[in-house]
C-alpha cells in the first residue's frame, strides 16, 4: 500500500519543491512509512513538466522505493496489491512486476488487457514518456483510493494524489477519480489546444449481453464531466476501447414461485438456531459450503500475502509479547465472525489476531445524587455517585461501563465463540475506547482531511469510526489484568460488501416488500456500482493514515462473481425475520463454520453499534451535510 501523487505543469511555471504543504508531505508519508521518494521530470522542450511523489508501505517481496523509472524515461505508481491474474512469485514484488509488464505493452488494447487482468485492489500512474501520455486509475470497484483536482487556468496543474495534499488555491475542490474505467491525458494535446482532454477507457462485462451500451456511456460522461472547469474536455476515447470487468454480471433470474423449507415451515418472528437450522437443506447447505471455499481462499491470500519477520514466533521488544501481523475490524457481528474464524485456518497458530472493537463514550443521565441509572438497551447498572465519594474500583467500572455499547457486547461474546472455536489461538481483544473530547480532536487534526470529499454525516461517522478502530490503541482485556496495547499489524481485513451483495440494511428489506424481488435484485446491482463513491476510497485513507493495509475479502473478484452468479433467494430471504432472513447463505456457512449465537444477530450499522452517532446532533440524518466536516 502506498501514498502516490503525481502533478503535471503545462506552464512551466511551478516549483514543485514549495507545491507539498508540510502537513501534505506528512499525510502520504502516513501512508507508506516504509520509504519516500519525489521525482521531477522537466520536459521543458514539450512544454511541461511532472511531479511524482511515492511512499511505500512495505509488505511484500523486496523493498521498492516509488516512484520507478525506467531507462526508457517511463514513470509508475503502483497503490494496490496482485492477489491474481498476474504471476507474482512469493518473493517478488508486484510494483516491479506490473511496471515491467505496462512498459513491455506495444498498444492501448495491451495496456487494457493487463489491467482487466489484474485481480485485487489497485490505483495506478503510468507516464509514458515515448508518447507523452500519463495513464491513471482505479480498480473495478474502486478499493483504493485516488482524486484528481484541475486548476482554473488550463496553463497551470493537473494533480492526483491518493489523499488531499497539495496547496489548493482552486475553486475546483478535490474529487474522487471516478472507479468507472481508467484515463489517458495526452500532454502534447493538451498544450496545443490549450485544453486537457480525459479519454475514458472504461468497464463491460464479459457476455454480449452486458455490453455497456451508448447510453451507459452518454450517462457516465454527463456524471464525470459535470464537476470538471470548462477547459477539462472528457470523452471516450477515439478508439472505443474498454477494459473487460473482472466479475461476473448479476443474476437476475425471477422464479415463479419460491419453494423450500423457509417458505413451507411456519418460522416464528424472532431468529433462533432451531429456525436457521431449518432453512440449511441440501442445496442451501451445498451452496454454504461453496460460499466457504470462495471466501475462505480470499481470506487465505489476504493474511499470508504479507512480510513477517523471519522468526514466526517474533517477540516485542517491550512486552515480551508475540506479535499480531492480521488485525480484523471486529463488532462481534456475523461478517467480522466468518472472517475471524476464517483468518484462524492461515495464520499461523503461533502468531496471535487482534480483534478491533471499538465504542464511544455513552452520555452519563442526569439522575439525583445516591441512585442508580438503567440503561434499558445495554441492560448495564452504572453507578452515579459522585467522583469524589468512588472508590478507584468503582471510578474505574463506573468508566468502563460507560463504553458498554451494543457493538462492545456482541463483540466479548464474538471473543468466545471464537476461543471455543480454537482455543489454542491467542485471540487479542482490543477494547478502543473513544471520549468526545478525543474524537473532537482527531477529527480537526487527522479524520476530516481523510473523509473529504466526502462530506456526509454518515462519512464522518464510520469515517470516524473506522479511523479510530484501524489505529489499534485501546485496552487488551483477556488473558490476565486488561492493559494499554497497541495493534502493529500492517494488515486490517474489513467486512465491507457483505451487506451490500447480501442485501444486509433495512432499505433492502423496504425494497422487497414494496416492490419486490426484481427492485431488490436492482437495490443491490446499484448497491456495488456505487461502492466505491459511498465507501471504499474513504475507507482506504482513513486506515491508510495508520500506515496500514485496509483488505476486503468480501470484494475478492472470485467472491463478487460467485454471489453474483446466484439467484436472489440463493443470497437472502427477506419473508424471513432480521437475523435470518438478511445474509441468509453467510448465516448458514457461519453456522458450518461451527459459530454459534453469532450467526442469528441482526444487521447494526457501525455508527449505531459504536455509538458515536449518539454523541453528535440526534436531529442529524445521515445524508445531511455534515457541518462538522464543512466548519473544517
């Protein structure tokens, strides 16, 4: 994982040297601590100049500054990872390997066929320097991020970066590049019209009749182009080319009617085991255990697709402690569960998995002196005497109570399952607990550059969230007296895309029973195409300022293909109530897995499981611009 950014001047004018702020300087290095390096090329007798800044997270092969150049004047930034499709050797390293196969490409149709290739996440820069083109990007769905920002004059910048860091003086705010194909700027062009032309080479699938039709496309270029200035021209490029998508198109198939034991047993409204058990026949058990093998390589690759140290048993200096190289987003939830249990099969049993879980602070009530106040939802006693009349036990439980969320919950009963599960694993379950005036704080020093552009409530909740979680700094509570630990795993896997293919959020279940199967299989064709804008460019700053690798096994290509390629009631049965009905075939592939209570817990939303969205304005909904972020 890497923080790239590349600048391109057509009027000769810049000194780059003065472009990066201090504090831009130090959010790329944030994300690749590993080693930076600039480059400067000045093609003067062309009319322009190109910045290129690189900063590496090491965590595969041999170390390799960025950016690379070859002897030909060619240029690459590589932010991804090559879990397939391009041989990549154990101890080789994949930036060396796509640059050497983009340089060995003779056409535009090479260069899209090496990219359609690619299985795994990536964003990329490639100047060409024999025909003057800069190449850029993001993969199909878009799971790193990359934004591009134009000057108002068409003599001055056109900047990408993989998180804002220029000096911005434009009225032309930074924008995420859209995932929706790759671009190519043709910088002689561009100086001879006085006008930068964007050709888009973007996605279709493979079969005839998913072909991105005209109007796809006239649709897509209206999108992109209308928060470009006037002198950014967009168009498809002259040769119609596209980039083949890496997954399987969804399966739209309606049945007349639906038969099974879901809908011929009468099921009681409040999920249980005995319910799910009965909805595991033999085809939905086949297809569970098929779920598990696709998502059980994805998890393989992504927890042993890293360095560790030489010695696997590595100790930390301080502690005397192993060390976890795997972190996991964890809420107890059934996503981060099946991971979990998942992760345990390849991570070597030496090495212990810590557990992320983090809560906000819960608001104390305002009760009389000497009594007791409830809180209903958590079922947790918390003692309201004041400071000055606590023990020190009873300051300290009266704190730690006050983190008890519902995602705290569910997560120490996840810790269990998971240690029955395997008791020979060390399992590091890290409580992080967050108090408003540190998440005041955070947010103005670290959180708002990450989350923009996006700027909704609901980004600066999970963008929050997520950014406190994948830092690692908490209270590690099992194994002995709870203590301060720091997670140093380079590797945080996340559930993200589970929900959004298993028709996981309450607005599928409205979906379904308003309109039906064919509006829900819609809602979640829509729900992939929009991820990478609503998610996962955020999600990829915001754990990538811990110089950390987010991964997302629930996006693997083979994963997406699998699920797409299944029928709608294959996925989800939503005549079935929360708990069961939402992610039904992950349910059931949990419950082979051997978890247990874990497999019935309802969808939460990670703002409302951590609670921060109880600490911030109850009027605020979640698609409001988020004045947090604006005042910022």
């Amino acid at each position: 994982m890497c923080g790239i950014c590349c600048v391109i001047d057509l009027s000769l004018q810049h000194d780059f040297k003065n472009l990066l702020k201090h504090s831009a300087t130090r959010r790329l290095k944030r994300r690749g601590p590993s080693c930076s390096h600039h480059l400067t090329k000045n093609v003067s007798s062309h009319g322009y100049n190109c910045f290129f800044s690189g900063n590496v997270l090491h965590l595969r092969g041999q170390l390799t500054k960025q950016p690379v150049q070859d002897d030909n004047d060619n240029v690459f930034l590589w932010n991804g990872e090559v879990f397939g499709g391009v041989d990549v050797g154990d101890m080789d390293n994949d930036t060396q390997i796509m640059f050497h196969h983009l340089t060995s490409c003779s056409s535009e149709s090479d260069i899209l066929t090496l990219l359609s290739s690619v299985r795994g996440p990536w964003s990329f820069i490639y100047y060409q320097a024999r025909i003057h083109c800069l190449w850029f990007g993001r993969d199909f769905m878009g799971r790193r991020s990359l934004l591009w920002q134009f000057s108002d004059n068409p003599k001055e910048a056109l900047c990408l970066t993989s998180v804002d860091s220029l000096l911005s003086v434009s009225e032309h705010q930074w924008k995420e590049v859209p995932a929706s194909g790759i671009f190519r700027v043709d910088l002689e062009d561009s100086l001879s019209s006085k006008a930068v032309t964007l050709y888009w080479y973007p996605w279709k699938f493979k079969s005839a009749e998913n072909l991105t039709k005209e109007m796809t496309f006239r649709e897509d270029l209206s999108n992109i182009s209308k928060d470009l200035p006037p002198f950014v021209h967009f168009s498809l490029n002259t040769s119609e080319l596209c980039l083949t998508a890496p997954i399987a198109p969804i399966n739209r198939t309606i049945p007349r009617v639906l038969t099974g034991p879901s809908h011929a047993i009468c099921i009681s409204n409040t999920a249980s085991m005995e319910d799910l058990q009965i909805c595991l026949d033999e085809h939905r058990k086949a297809v569970a255990h098929q779920l598990i093998d696709v998502l059980s390589e994805a998890v393989r690759k992504r927890v042993l697709c890293l360095q560790r140290d030489e010695n696997p048993i590595s100790m930390d200096a301080v502690t005397s402690e192993r060390k976890a190289s795997v972190a996991i987003l964890f809420s107890g939830g059934i996503d981060s569960m099946v991971l979990a249990a998942l992760s345990d099969c390849y991570v070597p049993l030496e090495e212990p998995i810590d557990l992320l879980n983090v809560a906000f602070m819960m608001k104390p009530l305002n009760t009389p002196k000497g009594t007791n106040k409830y809180n209903k939802k958590n079922k947790k006693q918390i003692s309201s005497c004041p400071e000055d009349a606590m023990t020190d036990s009873t300051k300290d439980s009266a704190y730690q109570s006050s983190f008890d969320v519902p995602d705290r919950i569910t997560g120490r009963a996840g810790l269990k399952e998971l240690e029955a599960l395997n008791p020979s694993r060390t399992w590091n379950f890290i409580e992080i607990n967050i108090t408003a005036e540190e998440l005041k704080e955070m947010r103005e020093q670290h959180i708002s550059h990450l989350v923009l552009p996006l700027c909704t409530v609901l980004d600066d909740s999970i963008g929050c969230a997520v950014w406190f979680a994948s830092r690692g700094i908490g209270i590690k509570t099992n194994h002995g007296e709870p203590k301060l630990y720091t997670s140093v795993a380079k590797v945080v896997l996340t559930g993200i895309g589970a929900d959004e293919q298993l028709a996981g959020y309450s607005r599928h279940r409205l979906r379904f029973q308003s309109s039906g199967l064919d509006a829900l299989i819609e809602e979640l064709s829509m729900e992939l195409g929009r991820i990478s804008s609503r998610n996962l460019g955020r999600d990829d700053r915001v754990i990538g300022d811990h110089g950390k690798e987010a991964r997302f096994p629930f996006l693997d290509e083979d994963v997406v293909s699998f699920l797409n390629s299944l029928p709608i009631w294959d996925k989800a049965d939503l005549t079935l109530p929360r708990g069961i009905g939402e992610k039904l075939i992950l349910r059931l592939a949990a419950k082979e897995l051997g978890l247990k209570a874990s497999c019935i817990l309802p969808k939460r939303a990670m703002q409302f499981g951590s609670r921060i969205a109880k600490l911030e304005n109850h009027k605020e909904k979640a698609s409001d611009q988020c004045a947090r972020l604006q005042s910022l």
